[in-house]
C-alpha cells in the first residue's frame, strides 16, 4: 500500500524543484528500473504491482494495487512498476574520445533518445548547457529505455568548456561542410543546438568545423532535422570515419 506522504512526495519529483530538494528521482517500467538497478543506483522506495512484484528478486518492494499505481504514476498510461532513486553526486567528464554537447535542448523526449544514441555508439560523455532540460525529468529518464544507467551525463558552462578544450569542436549548421565528403576523426566534441533555434551565437564563434547534413529532396523546403535525428546521422559517420 501507498501511503499519502509517499504520494505526496511521488508527485511533487515530477517537478525539478522538488527533485532538487529531496535528492530523488522516478523511473519507471520493468527494463529502466532493472537498468538503474544493476547500475547501482539506490532506490529509495520500489512500488510494484503483484503481476511484477517478483520481477526484482530480493529489493525491497511495496506491492501496490492499480489504482494505487495511478495515483504515483507520470505517464498516461501506468506501468506495472516505478521506483524512487536517489541522484547520485555529479562525475566529471573524462575530457576525451567522441563528446556530444547539447546547447539548451528543451524537449525530455529529445534528451532522452539522444542519452539512448550515445548509448548506441558508444559515446560515454554526453555535456549539457545549464538551460537544458532536466536530466532526471520523469521523460527523458523514460525516453532513455535504461541507457542513463551509462551515459555520463554532466551540466557544464558549455562556453567556458569549449574554450578550454585541446579537442576538436564540430557543430551542426544548414551552411556547414557536406558530413559525408569529410574527414571525421575518433576525438571531438560534436555540438547540436536548440530545437528552434540552433547553436547559440556565443557558441558559434567558438565553434571552427562547422559540418551539415545535406538535403536530398527535389524541393529542398524542409527547414531542419529534429535534433535526435541529426544526432543519430552525425555519430554514425563521425564512428564510420573513425
């Protein structure tokens, strides 16, 4: 059973404020939670419904009812599961191999699929503004299926970071150089921008290679890409390169 502080709690991590101040997070679903788990994350409190209340062996659980798990849930639909984690303390990046930074990315879904990528291709460091969204926004912690359990993802003063870097720093641009005609190496820092906006001004002039994905359409009216998906084309050429 859940009790009404526990609910009271649940509810209110759906807001940063409140994640900032407790300290925890909610993830959700067998496979994230299982995710965080094995990364030795801490829980906090497991509330499984009794379909899935043996899926976590011996962690402690709270064995809820449906209703019940309405009440905690942040999705539209309950999962059978969620779990409370504490935040672990922030690492620093390790300042080499292939970096993806984002410059104030808004959108959880977007963060999340782009945790997912890094995931994917192998990419351990994953940098973000100070205005980008909330790495544990309920969201983006679903969006990205347990890959947050191995991405390091780190908040940064992006424009001091790129000044002090010795790697190479690559950005995403409708007039940039055709990705597919250059020569992309193993190390750097790959930047994507805004949603709506792009690579801000004052990171632009930090940024020497500047690199886009070319349209193939007759019509050539699409605007952009969403910024997941350029992601997804731009680290599977920077590791074909490599």
């Amino acid at each position: 059973m859940v009790s009404k502080n526990q609910i009271k709690l649940i509810t209110g991590l759906q807001q940063k404020k409140y994640r900032i101040e407790h300290q925890l997070f909610i993830a959700e679903g067998v496979k994230v939670i299982q995710e965080l788990l094995s990364a030795n994350f801490v829980p906090q409190y497991l509330f499984a419904t009794e379909a899935d209340s043996d899926v976590f062996g011996t962690v402690e659980k709270i064995v809820v009812n449906e209703n019940e798990m309405k009440k905690i849930s942040a999705l539209s639909t309950p999962s059978s599961c969620l779990a409370v984690f504490k935040i672990p303390k922030p690492v620093d990046p390790d300042h080499k191999g292939l970096i993806v930074a984002l410059d104030d990315i808004r959108d959880p879904g977007n963060l999340g699929t782009i945790i997912r990528l890094c995931d994917w291709f192998g990419v351990r460091d994953l940098l973000c503004s100070k205005t980008t969204v909330d790495l544990y926004n309920p969201k983006v912690i679903q969006a990205t299926m347990g890959s947050v359990a191995r991405v390091r993802v780190t908040y940064v003063d992006l424009p001091s970071y790129l000044a002090e870097t010795s790697l190479p720093v690559f950005g995403t641009f409708m007039d940039g150089q055709n990705i597919y005609k250059e020569k992309l190496p193993a190390e750097g820092i790959i930047v994507f921008g805004n949603e709506a906006n792009g690579i801000s001004p004052t990171l632009e002039t930090q940024i020497k290679n500047r690199i886009a994905i070319p349209r193939f359409g007759d019509l050539q009216q699409t605007e952009s890409l969403n910024v997941a998906t350029a992601t997804a084309i731009c680290l599977s050429e920077f590791r074909r390169s490599s």
